[in-house]
C-alpha cells in the first residue's frame, strides 16, 4: 500500500512515504479517496519543517509531484510513491 491510515490524538489522518524527504509525511486536513493503492489528496500538501525549508506536493493516484517551491529536496515533478508499511 502507498498509503496508510493513522490516528493521533482523536484526528484521523492517512500517512505517505515522501520519496524526496525520506520520511513519512501524516495528512490530517485532507480529503482522501479511500484508495490505499493509488491515494489521491486534496489540497495539496505543504510540509514545513523548524528550519524553515518546505516540501509541498500533490498526491494524486498513488503519485506525488513536487511543486517549484519546495525546498527541502531537490525532487521535483511526478514521481511513484513508495509502498509504506502498514505498522511502523
Ligand atoms: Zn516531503
């Protein structure tokens, strides 16, 4: 699966696997389509980290791209999301 659900503090959420951080990115505020396999969700998603760098991406059918202003990797574009496991 490319994605998996999460629960934190009474919110539910489902996690991806960023393939341009390396680590796993938690999506609380969006709307998912229930899809494990290919995941799609909307808004787009904005990571910003205590340096101030920031990944920012849409995940749409189990692919994520990279917009311009992220900062945080050098990634950019469509890339596949990796499989992330479904216990940590
Ligand atoms: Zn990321």
């Amino acid at each position: 699966m490319k994605a998996k659900p999460y629960e934190r503090q009474g919110r539910k959420g489902v996690t991806i696997h960023c393939p341009g951080c390396g680590i796993p990115h938690n999506c609380g505020q969006h709307t998912f389509n229930g899809d494990f396999e290919k995941p799609t969700l909307a808004p787009s998603l904005l990571q910003e980290f205590s340096t101030g760098e920031i990944c920012h991406s849409f995940v749409r059918d189990g692919s994520i791209e990279f917009l311009s202003d992220t900062t945080k990797h050098a990634l950019r574009g469509f890339h596949m999301l990796p499989d992330i496991k479904e216990q940590p």
